[in-house]
C-alpha cells in the first residue's frame, strides 16, 4: 500500500473517530432535532467511508479470492448502510421514532439489517483469520461486539466508546501495513503491487 492511500486511511480513521466524539457527546447534551440529524448523518456518511476503505485494502491481500470478499463485503455494507438509517431515523426525531416503532414491519426491518451486520461481521472475522493479520482479527471482533451491541439497541456510548477504539485501532492497521511485493521469476526485479 502506497504512502498516500495510507495517509488517506488514516484520514477516514481521524474522521470516524471525530463523528463518533459528536455521537457520543448527543447523550449527555440536549441537542435541537436539526445538529442531531446533522451528527447522525455525518456519522453515517463516515462510518460507510470507513469500512468501504477498510474492505478495498483487503482485495490487494494473499488468499483472497475477490469473489469471497465481494460477496461478504456487498450484504456488510448494506447492512451498515441500513443500520446507519436506523439510527438517523430514531435519533433525529421524536415523531419519527414513535411512527417507526409503532408498526411491527419497521421494528423487523431494523432488527433484520441488524442481524445482517453481525453475520457478516462474522464472516469477516473467519476471513481476517485466514489473512492472519491481529489487528485486522482485533477490528473485527470490536465491530462484531458492537454490532451486538447495537441489536441489543444500546446504540449509544458504548456503542461509540467500541466504535472509537475500533477507529484507532484501524489507525495502527493502516500504519504497519505494508507494501506487497511481487518478485518476477524471470528477471529476478521488484516489481511493487
């Protein structure tokens, strides 16, 4: 991985991490609708930067086939991206939670984006093993953990205490990561990928 994507890593990393001080900080202020819609959305547009950037360092990686990651990484992100909603939804608005929770196909609906985002982290885990990389293995059990969480619906502080860490942690992932190297068996040369 090149010096500039991995500055620009550790930029979404600094990012999440800032959005989920702003979450984090909506529990103890009492914010007007309008800045928590504008934290929640931020959060959200970060948390998909996140771990789409998180998921596109991953292809470059020995054993994995791309099919694999493709179709662990597609439903991962729509359940994010679902999740993600969810939480504007709730959050945002008084009228708007109590019209969602109020009708037992919306409460299914979030609850089945949940349960998808703690499946695939699953399957992300297995896949983080097979790379044998512990600080990939440690980004998913945090995520994992904090998808639990979040189905438990305590998506709140500890949900963005776990989310911070996994943050940081991903900043140390994006600082040792390092350059594949292929070596051609002809001429012997270097040749970077």
């Amino acid at each position: 991985m090149k010096n500039k994507e991995k500055i620009l890593g550790i930029l979404i990393c600094i990012c999440y991490i800032l959005t989920n001080f702003l979450f984090y900080n909506v529990m103890y202020k009492d914010y007007v609708n309008r800045t928590v819609f504008f934290i929640t959305a931020s959060l959200f547009i970060c948390e998909v930067a996140f771990w789409g950037y998180l998921i596109t360092t991953l292809k470059d990686r020995d054993g994995i086939l791309k099919s694999r990651l493709f179709q662990i990484a597609i439903p991962f992100l729509i359940g994010i991206i679902g999740t993600s909603i969810g939480r504007i939804l709730l959050s945002s608005s008084l009228y708007l939670n109590d019209l969602l929770l109020t009708h037992t196909v919306f409460i299914y609906l979030i609850g089945i984006v949940r349960v998808i985002v703690i499946f695939f982290g699953i399957s992300f885990i297995t896949l983080a093993v097979e790379i044998k990389n512990p600080i990939l293995v440690g980004i998913f059990i945090i995520n994992l953990v904090t998808a639990i969480a979040i189905w438990l619906d305590f998506d709140g502080n500890l949900t963005s205490i776990l989310r911070i860490i996994t943050g940081v942690v991903a900043i140390a992932y994006f600082l040792f990561l390092k350059e594949k190297i292929n070596y051609q068996e002809e001429n012997n040369e270097k040749i970077p990928t």
